[in-house]
C-alpha cells in the first residue's frame, strides 16, 4: 500500500486539475487501510490523522459530495473497532463517526453510504454492551453531547424500550430544533407508546425547517399528517419532496406505517374504491382524502378490478 500512496502522492503534485479532489479521496483510502492494519499504535495514530485530513480536504473542496463524509466516518468507524482500544475511545470514535453521518446526511446529494455507516455503528452499539454502558453514565452525568444520546436513544428503541428513548432524547427536543433524525427517533418512541397522531405530527413539525430536505422526515411527517386528516397540507410536502434529488431507494422507502389505536399490533385499515389498475400497482379513492397508490394489486391471485363496487 505504501507504493501506491508514492504514486498518489506523485500525481498530486503533477495535477493542477479539479480532479486533485478525487485523488486527496483515494488517498485517504490508502491511509485509512493504513491506519486500520497497522499494529503498531503509534505509527496507527500517524496514518489515522493523516487519513483523516485528506477526507476533511474532500469534504472543503465539495461539501455536498458523499465521498469525503463517508470515507470519514468509515475511518472513524473502522478505528473504534482497532484490537486493545479503550472501551472509552471506542465509544468516542463510534460518535464522531456518527457525528460525521448527521452532518452529512444535511448536505451531500447522495446518502446511502452514509445511512449504511450509521446502520453499522449501531449494530456495533449493540454488539458491545460496554459501549452502550459508557453513554449511560454520560447520559446520567448530564455530560452527554447530542449525539451520544441520539446514539443512546436510538439504541432503547431499537430495544423496545420507547419511553427510555424519549427520556434520553427530550433534552435535545427542548432545545435544538435542527436535530432531525433525533426528531424522527423521538416521535417514533411516541409512535410506538400509543401517542395521538396530532400530538406526534405537532411535535415533528418543530424542525420542519431542516426536517424539509431529509427523506425520512418527509416520509413520516407527511404520513402523521394524512392519518390527521390534513391531507392538503400532506401533499404540499409531497410535492415540494418532487423538486429534491432523492434516489429512487429513498422515494420508495416506508418510513411510517399507521397502526390501529385500539390494537397496535395491526396496522390501520382504510376503505376506498378502485379508479385505475395499473401494471404494478392500483390508485384507489379513499372514502375520505386524495387517491392513494397501492402495490397490492389483487387477491388470491385475482386481480383488482376498476369496479364502482369494488371496496377494499
């Protein structure tokens, strides 16, 4: 690896040209497998901020470009799981990397990496009961920064515990309306203990500004305020979530599904007819609000039909 770091470096000094970024990018790559492999600590140390200056110089050079967050909170990620690390500056490295991933997640175009990124922390979160230990005791300190315990939070739902989460979270809903995805996590766990639909929507909509951008939020929002009834404003986030660049996985992805109140182990059913059966989905008319998509097409291998008299 380090001849090919000299021949990096090599074409570094020769390019002048906007391409320079992409190879600061692939030269943080080199120095993150460095950096990772390496047994000894102190040489590891020395590749590590190395690595970690060319991902910064990426994310300078184009702030909105994936690459240079990704490849920063990976090196972080993959740093917190270094053999003989303290369970204190693992925990410290998972959240700067997920520091890295919210950050990014406001900017870059595309997300995936970075999604998948936060995905691992926090399956290594859960794998490493010592870990999840240390946010704790900051959380109990009163010393935890915004992002352990959105990392805590996120981790008492994850377990089932909704109403830990809302307890860990609530300081950051009091105070920071630009934590999106600690907003999101925040009205799931009140989703999920059986808090009205108003109260929830009410409660996401205080980071509506921010919130505007990200899928999830547009997802969940815009779900809350269907079920609410307020179908026009439902929509109107729904066409403005048209004119942003999301890739066909976030488009397509279920970010809220209504439960029945009186039974919350069912998901809410609706009535409506069928107007236009499609190749892969059907638009019905509800017996209240806009037309719906459904990729349910039939049943029991029959398909729909565009039938006034046909309810389901």
């Amino acid at each position: 690896m380090t001849s090919a770091l000299a021949q990096i470096d090599n074409a570094i000094a020769k390019d002048r040209t906007k391409a320079i970024r992409s190879l600061h990018h692939t030269r943080g790559l080199v120095l993150s497998a460095l950096a990772t492999t390496e047994e000894n600590g102190d040489v590891a140390r020395k590749w590590l901020a190395h690595a970690e200056r060319e991902f910064l110089h990426c994310m300078a050079a184009k702030e909105s470009d994936a690459y240079g967050h990704s490849g920063l909170a990976s090196l972080y990620l993959e740093w917190s799981r270094r053999l003989k690390l303290s369970t204190d500056e693992a925990t410290e490295y998972l959240e700067k990397a997920e520091d890295v991933v919210s950050r990014g997640l406001r900017v870059v175009s595309e997300r995936t990496s970075l999604l998948i990124t936060s995905a691992e922390i926090q399956k290594d979160l859960g794998n490493q009961p010592a870990r999840l230990s240390k946010l704790r005791q900051a959380v109990e300190s009163d010393s935890a920064s915004a992002v352990g315990r959105y990392l805590l939070g996120r981790a008492y739902r994850e377990q089932h515990q909704p109403a830990k989460t809302m307890e860990v979270l609530e300081p950051i809903i009091k105070t920071d309306f630009k934590q999106v995805r600690t907003y999101l996590e925040y009205t799931r766990a009140m989703l999920e203990i059986g808090e009205s639909i108003k109260k929830c929507a009410a409660t996401l909509s205080q980071c509506r500004i921010d919130g505007e951008s990200d899928p999830a939020f547009i997802g969940l929002y815009g779900g809350l305020l269907y079920i609410d009834g307020k179908y026009a404003d439902a929509t109107k986030l729904w066409e403005y979530s048209k004119e942003l660049n999301l890739s066909y996985d976030e488009r397509i992805k279920r970010q809220f599904t209504p439960r029945d109140p009186a039974d919350r182990t069912r998901r809410m059913r609706f009535s409506g007819i069928i107007q236009h059966p499609k190749a892969g989905y059907v638009l019905i008319q509800p017996d209240d609000g806009p037309v719906v998509i459904s990729t349910m097409t039939g049943v029991g291998g029959v398909p729909f039909q565009a039938r006034p008299e046909s309810n389901i």
